[in-house]
C-alpha cells in the first residue's frame, strides 16, 4: 500500500532511517555495551530488529513490558529499571523466571521484600545519580545490597540514570556532568558489588566511560526534542495525517493531542509553523504562503517519542513511499 | 474490590460527583438541549448514562467514536463535528445509516462531495466563528449549503465551535466574546437554514442564548484545566497511583507521561506540589513536608481530561472507596 493511502492519522516508521539509526548505535555500543530501552517504543516486532543487532539485553519500565518481551522471545536478559512493589505483578514476573533471566530495580528495603516474597531472584540497586525520582543515596546502596543479599537475592551491580542531563546543549558540559554523576554511581558501585553499572541514554550514550552498559532507546526513532543535540541518528518516525480543512492562511490535519506525546510542547512540520494541536487537529501554516489542498497529505515529527508510541495501536514500516510491513505496537498499558 | 487493591495507574470515576454533573447539566440543559461530547471521555457505558439522563443526540469526533456509538445502540441522532474526506471510513458511516441517525460537519466543496459520494445523507455547515481551525467563512456559509442539497443532501443547518472561548477568566467579558462569535453563526444561519445551531463547550455552556444546542463533554470528569473557572462540575476523574519511592524531599508514584493528557501542563495533587511527570513517573512533594511512604496511593487530577481518557483501557467507578463496576474505554484509536 502506498503511504498516501494509509488511514490517518498513521505512525509510521521511515526504514532506512530507522536501520541507518539500528548501525549507528550498534556500531558505536555493540552487544550487550547497549540495553535498550523499550519503553521508547513498546513494540516487539522493533525490539526483535535490535536483537538481531546483537543487542540480547533489554530495559523496560513496567512489568506489561517485561512479559511481552518474555513472550516474544526475548527473555535473554531483561531489567525492569523501575521500582514496583504490586505483588500480582512481580509474582507474575517471578514466574516468568522458568523461560527468562529477569533483573528488577530496587531502590529501599520495600523494593526488596517485595521482589523477594515474589520469588524474584536478581535485582540492581537504583542509585540516585542527580534526578530527583527514584534511586537511593549513595551511602545507602550498600546497606540495600547487605539486605538484598541478606533476603535471598542475587545483587547483580547497580544502575543509575543521569536523565536531568540528557538535552544540555554544550557537549562538553555534558560530558563534566555526565562524568560526576558516574563517578556517584562507582562510589556506590564499590559498597554493592556485581557485574553491572547501568545508566545512560540517547543523549548521552557516548559520554560514558565507567558504566558497563547504556540503556538507550530513543535513537532508534527520534523525536525533535532529542533532535536539538547533533547526534549521528535521524528522524525515523513521523505521524501521517491528511489535511481536512483550509483557508489561505492555515492548514488543518487530522493529527492531534490523541496522536501526540505532548509533555515537551508542539511537534514540527517541515516547511511549516505549527499554531496548536486539539484533541484530533493540528492547526498549521506553511512557511511559504501556500496552504495544501484539502486531502494532501502531511508528516509531523513527535516532540517526544515515548508516549505518542503508546498511544498508537500500530506502526507502519515505510520504504520509497510504501508500506512494507505493520507492526504492533504490542506493550502498551500496565 | 476496594480501591487501594486496584492495579496502578487506575483510572477512577467518582460516582457520586459523577452523578452529580450529570444531574446538573441535565437541568441546565435538558434533553437535546445538550448534545454531549463522547470524545471527552471516548466510554459508551458513560454515554448510555448520558442518554439515560435525556440527551439522545451526542457529539463525536472520530468516524470511529460515530460507528462504536452506532453499535452500542446510541445512534439516535449521532453528530461528526468534525470533517473527513476518508472514503472508506465515510463509506462505513454511510451504511451504519441503516440503525442510526448521522449527521457529518462540512466546510468545503471537498467535503460535502466526499459526504455525498459515500451516500451520507445528512450535513452541518461548519463555520469559524473565531477559533482557527476548520470551519468555512460566515460570508461561504450559504454557498456551500447550496452546493450541499445540489449533491442531494439534506443541510440540518450550522455549527461554530467557540473553542478559543472556554477558558476566559472574566465571565462576563467570556460572555460578551460568545454573544459575538453566536452572531456571526446566526448570520452564517440565516444563510443556510435548517434547525440546528450547534455550538458551546463546558466552559461556555451557560453563556448561550441562540445556539440551539451545546456540544459539551468534560462537564462529566472535568479536570484542573476547567477548575480554573467557577462551574457548578465537580472533579470526578482521578488517576490513582501507588508510591514506589520517596525520600525526605520528594516521593515518585507509577503515573506518568503515558497515564496523562500533558497539553494542559502538569497535572495535580491535593495536598502536594508536581515537580515533573516521566514516562511512568510522576515526581512530587508533600506541601506539609511528611512524604508518603512506598506502597500508599495517589491520586492526581488530569491537567486535561480527554487525551488522558484515551490513554486508559478502563475506567473503574468508584462509590465510597470500593470499585462497583469497570468501563472499557471502547471508543479509542481511529
């Protein structure tokens, strides 16, 4: 099917892009260097592409994702870098061990008595490494690991992500900040012990010298908030829509705030300016004067990428304008 | 199932404020006085309470919140306020004709021919009465009503959603830009003819003296965005979620940027300041200083009910800490 004959709007996925993205990344952080993050894209049918890579090891941030992955296959290595206490679901988890090797984040001894009652059997250790969420304090991290330890677990090392230094627009800066934090992360490292030290992300997957593994996932696709940074990956995804009204000053599409991660502000039209999205428009005028027709077609690039994967059913794979395959996207929901 | 023991992030209605707004929208606006806006909570189990409550005509947003409303057995009078020109999805609606009552938003040659070639057979000339986004031109109006019934469709008469109106904080200076904006509808009217002047959000609904309908929706749930204005709707939408760590500063909860319509900015919690929500975090601190401890619940106000609806899978309604029933949100995607 040609791209113009999709409904609208559609997420679709640009091929080349999205495989010239899959080379970069791994050449830059091959194997198991990179964890990637599924909760960029919540879709098997992508993470497989990434396995394929060479990439075994995955990061998740809810338990639906953590199964999913288990049930595609791809149960070789997953972390859910998150802390999680609701015993249905780390039992859930915990069963899933028969056919998976599972690692959970803890960050207090809640953490650890619940994923230990479940019959969970390895954690990390979530260190706070300068963004105020989860993760414990440093002089903390090995008192968790004793009790860990102490509970039955296997302590499998630590991880701790730098997200409040993902977008800083000096490289070098980056690189000073990115740098203390880690050295956080080593302090605690050494009272926790184990092979792992995860961290990182899109925006700084190459900033890391100590951390044993990066656990990326926007590079994949991009949005134009990561965008911003010069980084080597392109911009994969787009939402499709078709114009569905028009004047000589502004365009209308069928592409709004149920199609659109909204959280870092208006996605971006090439050759247009973006006035506002309601819950199924974006209002737009093109740069040049001349508004489309009624019935042309328009791509929006998503300010981030995230949550407007998740509020898709499916992804359409692009290539010379046509659709070659559609993919799932399959972990959606808690 | 009591409402601390529902998984997290629970989407809750609380019934009785729910009954609430229902009520009193209801004696406002009576009967088909209001044709409520399913795209506001996308549940025909909310709607049947709607219909329930004397309003048979509803407004829709998506071809596929017209044909989930058909198949539920709401078609009695079923307004797509919106335009398409997909010929397959116009197609669908066309043959849905056979148990329901359709009525499709025009605003262009293109529209009206696309209505008319799928064999809808009844429209509403769509006309901008300020808020930049579809909508013809008042001086279009008749014109295009003519170029309608010369395609053999029957023009039920106009809409003019005063979008850009819903939140003005002075009521009586919202008013007066109202009265404006209805009387170039009136105008574009006496263009067209037909029965329906259809207009008005929750935020406008009482300032209406010449529509003859109002296309309200959030009036049901409501969220912090329309708190800001003094309307006799209770909060009745909540996402709960449980505390999966904290500090001494701040807490973190399992409701994040996929569980949130964000458009709005962040949403809120009695009691607490939001610092930043993630993809499954939301980061906050308690304004008396005693953080919640992990495994206590949550709840936040949606800064922006609809997108946040399309999020979740269902809506749990609650009366009195228990969960007394569960609604699929069944009028998702496209």
């Amino acid at each position: 099917m040609n791209v113009r004959d999709l409904p609208t709007p559609a997420l679709i996925i640009d091929v080349p892009a999205f495989e010239h993205n899959i080379d970069a990344m791994s050449t830059a952080l091959p194997g198991r260097r990179l964890r990637p993050h599924v909760k960029a894209h919540k879709c098997t049918a992508l993470a497989c592409v990434q396995a394929a890579a060479g990439h075994l090891g995955f990061t998740c941030a809810t338990p639906r994702e953590v199964l999913g992955m288990v049930a595609a296959g791809l149960g070789d290595d997953l972390l859910l870098a998150n802390e999680v206490i609701d015993p249905a679901r780390l039992r859930a988890m915990s069963a899933a061990q028969e056919s998976a090797n599972i690692t959970v984040a803890v960050d207090s001894r809640e953490t650890i008595d619940a994923a230990a009652s479940a019959g969970l059997r390895q954690v990390l250790i979530d260190v706070d490494v300068g963004l105020p969420r989860c993760g414990c304090v440093v002089a903390d991290a090995g008192h968790l690991a004793d009790h860990a330890r102490n509970a039955g677990l296997e302590v499998r090392g630590v991880m701790g992500y730098e997200g409040h230094l993902m977008v800083v627009p000096d490289r070098a800066e980056q690189r000073r900040q990115v740098t203390a934090a880690m050295e956080q992360l080593a302090t605690a490292h050494a009272d926790v012990g184990g092979d792992i030290m995860s961290a990182g992300g899109t925006g700084t997957y190459d900033l890391h010298d100590v951390a044993t593994e990066i656990q990326a996932g926007s590079y994949a696709l991009m949005d134009s908030y990561y965008a911003k940074l010069d980084l080597p990956f392109r911009q994969a995804c787009f939402v499709v829509g078709t114009v569905v009204s028009r004047n000589e000053r502004h365009a209308v599409a069928d592409i709004g705030l149920k199609a659109l991660g909204m959280d870092h502000g208006n996605p971006t039209i090439d050759g247009a300016s973006v006035w506002f999205c309601s819950d199924e428009h974006i209002t737009f005028a093109a740069t040049d004067g001349r508004q489309p027709a009624v019935g042309d077609r328009v791509s929006v690039v998503p300010a981030h990428i995230d949550p407007t994967m998740a509020m898709h059913e499916v992804a359409w794979l692009v290539r010379d304008d046509e659709a070659i395959d559609r993919w799932p996207i399959d972990l959606r929901g808690w």
